[in-house]
C-alpha cells in the first residue's frame, strides 16, 4: 500500500518541488536586479541598501552605512558640494548665522583645566560675575579636566537658550570653590575681525567671513570709523574663505554707484540673474584698497572681482583661492544638510574665476595650494600662470583675466622674513601660544591695569619678552639657537607682543601690532596717500 500511494504522489510532489525551485529562483534572480515588487521601477540604491538590510548575512548598521555611503557620492561630484551630517549641521549654521546660545566666554585648555580668556561684555557669565582668569573646574556638580575632554566641555557650555549651567569656579585668591548659575543666551559672533585707524584718515576693516549678519556689523565698523575721522579704507579679505553670496553683494552695494553691475550667477536649472548696485551706498567716493591673498575665496572674490571690474579700488595681495561655483543649502529630514553646486557665478566683466576641477578628483583639487607653492607663485609675479585666452576688460579699459582666482592689480609676495628653523618650530609646537598665555595668567593683576593696548604695548617692549619665552622654549624641548634666534627676533617679538596684548584687549590691540610692520598692509597705506586708489585707464599704474 505503501509503495502504491509513493507510486502515486510522486510525480505530483516533484511537480510542486521543481514549481517551487522556480519561483525562488525567480524571486531571488528579481531581488538581485531589482526587477520585482518592490524593488521594480524604484531608486536603484535604496534597492541594494534594502536588500543588504533584509538579506545580508550578518546585521549591518544601516545608519552608518548610509552616512557613509552619501560623501562617497558626492565625491564624484564637483569639490564643492558637500555633505554635512547631522551632529555638525546644527554649529555650521550657528556660525554662518552668526550666533549661537551658551554662557559668552573665551576659554583656553592648554593645561588641562578650562580657563577663562575673556568674558563678553553684557553675556551671560559677565552678568553672573565670571572673571578673566578664572577655572571652570565643575559643571552642574561634575568634575569636568582633562584636555581630551575640549569637546564634551564645550558642548556643555551651548545650550538652548534660558537655560541654566551651574559652574564651578576656582579663582586666585579663594581658598574653595565658587558656584555661579548661568543663564544662556544668544551670544553673537561678528565676522569683523577688527576695524580700527591704521593711519590717519585712512580706516582698517579685517572681515573674516560673510557671515548673515555680517552688513549690519560692517556699517557699524564704518560708522565708528567715520566718527574718528576716517575717509578712506583698507578691506582685509586674506584668509577670507567666503560666505553667503547677499552678505558680499551687500557691502559691495556700500562702494558703488547706482547702476553698475556687482556679479551675476547662471545655472542649469537657473537663468542668468543680474545684481545691481542701486545707489544707496555710503562710501561711493571714499578711496578704497583690497587685500587678498590664496585663501580669500568664493564671496571674497565676488566683492574683490566687483571692485576690479567696476575700477572702484585697487586690489592687492595674491591671487585669490578661485571657487567660482554656487552652493545652496538644503536641510534634510534629520537635521543633516548638503550644499549642493547649482550655479556659477561671473564678476561684472564676465569672468568666470572657478579654477579647473574634474568630476570626481577632488584630491587633485585640493593640491591647489601646494602646487601654487612650489611653483614660485606665492614668491614672484612672474611665476602665475595667466591663460591669455581669457581676457576680459574693466569699465575703464584695463585687461584682467578670468581662468582661477582674482589677479591682484599690485602683486605682493608672503612675507618670509624673518622664518627660520628655530621660528617654525616653536610656531608649530604651539609654543608662542602657549607662552604668551603662560605671562599673561602669571601677571594677569599688573596687565589688567593697563588703560589701553598702546601703554601695555610700550611696557612690554621694555621687557625680556624674547629671552624669557627662548628659556620656556628649551624647557620645552626646543634648543636655543642664537644666530637663528636673532635673524628671527622681530618675528618672534611681534607675534609674542600680540598674543599677549590679545588676551587683555581682544582683537582691537592685537591687530595693530601685528600689522605694524605687514607690507602688504604698508603698501595699501602707501597706495592711499598718493592717491592711486582709484584706477584710471589701462596704465594707471
């Protein structure tokens, strides 16, 4: 009986068996192409991550796998589009929009101990009675030391706006503990570095980046400028990576008359649109100079390029970076963001000022730098390599060149005096940091009396400043090398006296020192006094 029902259901069950063999096969074959169900008509990369999600053989991180997978595909795409996960986008907007919420100080931890540097005038920790000089050594009752720790420090100290940290302070002078509850608030950031009278008439604006707010601050610093006297400008770019295209359009508008052309942008999916200046701005006449140098890039070449093109003011300093592309900020779901590249944008002439890039070959574009570099360029005029094919004219005439970066109309080249051996490695092993904070926390009561950075300047020149930070320096591992001590003694003495000087007068009292003797800054001065801001015509100069 038994072999007769095997007789019978056999061939029936090796039906179902090889029908069932097909249909997996099948199912497994449109898994794998993305060719059934779900996975038909769809994105083809969320098909594989779903189906390494659902089949892969050991559990993955989905997560992760997608963070990491997204700058990948981006890699293939120009130098500037770029990825910003979640945990970064939110400081990357906090800078951008020029505030952020937390407690208002300046802290240094290059012991292992947070202390305060500055406090901002009307901040939070000012209100609360936090002093220059003081160690935060607990926050909400917990223990906070250890220079590993920078980052979870800071994060600590940010918070949402209203709330409340309590902070353990140590101060000279008390023998426990001192408790302060400190309500956070916003804190602003301004994009000006410094803006002070380098020479008579003739005012100093130092914009470290085109920030949001970035116009109010600048017809602020002109304002007080203009309240000394002033009449005429030097605008610092060097170091300028960019910003907000509106914020450089903006101060732009602020040198030109009505009617001229500031920039204009064109992309694939966004016709040609023409920014004009209309005529309200309050420095149309004043004489103007601009510094660049090969790190002013992106929004500080969109103003340098409008006031070569519109002859407005004379640009001096180094070729510019060359970032002539558009990015626009898009915030996803969960709080990451990409900038991605929609247009290029083109100074009054026409120049394009992007300098090359392949699709995909961002390491070679990165190398930029290094091979401006070794070419000479940062040295010497001769060694920049102009396209000639690119010409383009001013409104007056004079020829400029598009192809990567803004052409400086006076070329001045680093200034290496003073760069020896012994300087770079006490510079890069962050020692005249770390000395210059040293002096000030070990005579903080004397430097505190000074009324202002001039007189503190005056005494410290008066000091053995140099000879005392060369035996911290050999303390530190770094021997003392007389002769190259001597050939760098300027340098070292300068540096030295503005990092001091900012730790007691912020910005406003070290810049000028450190500008005292800048030749690039020199030759604006200069350039100014005989009147030659202004270009006219072809040979101007």
């Amino acid at each position: 009986m038994n072999n007769k029902k095997l007789v019978v259901w056999l061939p029936l069950i090796i039906c179902l068996s090889i029908a069932l063999g097909i249909l997996a096969g099948s199912h497994y074959k449109n898994l794998a192409t993305g060719k059934s169900g779900k996975y038909a008509g769809g994105n083809k990369i969320n098909a594989i991550l779903d189906i390494i999600d659902e089949q892969y053989v050991d559990t993955v991180n989905m997560k992760n796998l997608v963070e990491g997978t997204i700058p990948k595909i981006f890699g293939e795409l120009d130098p500037h589009t770029t990825y910003i996960p979640a945990e970064y986008a939110k400081a990357e907007n906090e800078r951008m929009e020029g505030s952020f919420s937390g407690i208002g100080i300046m802290f240094n931890m290059l012991t292992d101990t947070v202390v305060v540097i500055n406090v901002t005038p009307g901040g939070p920790s000012e209100k609360a009675g936090i002093l220059p000089g003081d160690r935060v050594v607990s926050i909400n009752d917990s223990v906070y030391v250890g220079k590993d720790r920078q980052d979870e420090i800071m994060k600590l100290l940010r918070g949402a706006k209203n709330s409340t940290v309590k902070l353990g302070i140590q101060r000279i002078g008390e023998p426990e503990l001192v408790y302060f509850d400190v309500t956070r608030d916003d804190i602003p950031v301004s994009p000006i570095e410094v803006a002070y009278e380098v020479e008579k008439g003739i005012g100093l604006i130092k914009v470290k980046e085109f920030t949001r707010p970035m116009y109010n601050d600048f017809l602020t610093a002109i304002a007080k400028l203009k309240e000394k006297g002033v009449n005429a400008y030097i605008i610092d770019l060097r170091g300028n990576l960019g910003g907000y295209m509106e914020a450089a359009i903006q101060i732009a508008n602020e040198f030109l008359p009505e009617g001229r052309l500031i920039v204009y942008t064109e992309g694939k999916a966004f016709p040609r649109n023409d920014v004009f200046a209309n005529g309200t701005g309050t420095c149309q006449d004043a004489p103007l100079v601009v510094l660049t140098d090969d790190s002013s890039a992106s929004a500080s070449e969109i103003f340098a390029g409008a006031m070569q093109d519109n002859d407005r003011g004379l640009i001096i300093g180094r070729r510019t970076f060359g970032k002539g592309l558009v990015q626009a900020p898009i915030k996803l779901t969960d709080g990451s963001s990409i900038h991605l590249t929609i247009a290029r944008y083109y100074t009054p002439s026409g120049r394009s000022i992007q300098k090359k890039y392949e699709l995909g070959k961002s390491d070679e574009y990165d190398q930029d730098f290094l091979n401006r570099l070794m070419h000479g360029e940062m040295d010497s005029a001769d060694s920049i390599k102009i396209d000639k094919s690119l010409e383009y004219h001013t409104v007056q005439g004079r020829t400029v060149y598009g192809g990567g970066g803004i052409m400086p109309d006076i070329f001045i080249p680093r200034d290496t005096t003073g760069y020896t051996s012994y300087y770079s490695n006490v510079y890069y092993n962050g020692l005249l940091h770390q000395y210059a904070f040293k002096y000030v926390d070990d005579n903080r009561k004397k430097l505190n009396g000074f009324k202002d950075y001039q007189s503190l300047y005056a005494y410290l020149k008066t000091q053995p400043i140099l000879n005392d930070f060369t035996n911290f320096a050999a303390a530190k591992g770094i021997k003392k090398r007389p002769t190259l001590i001597n050939v760098s003694k300027e340098l070292l003495e300068t540096q030295l006296y503005s990092l001091i000087i900012n730790y007691i007068f912020d910005n406003e009292g070290s810049y000028p020192v450190l500008f005292e003797n800048d030749p690039t800054v020199k030759k604006a001065v200069e350039i100014i006094r005989e009147g030659k801001a202004f270009p006219e015509g072809k040979d101007s100069l």
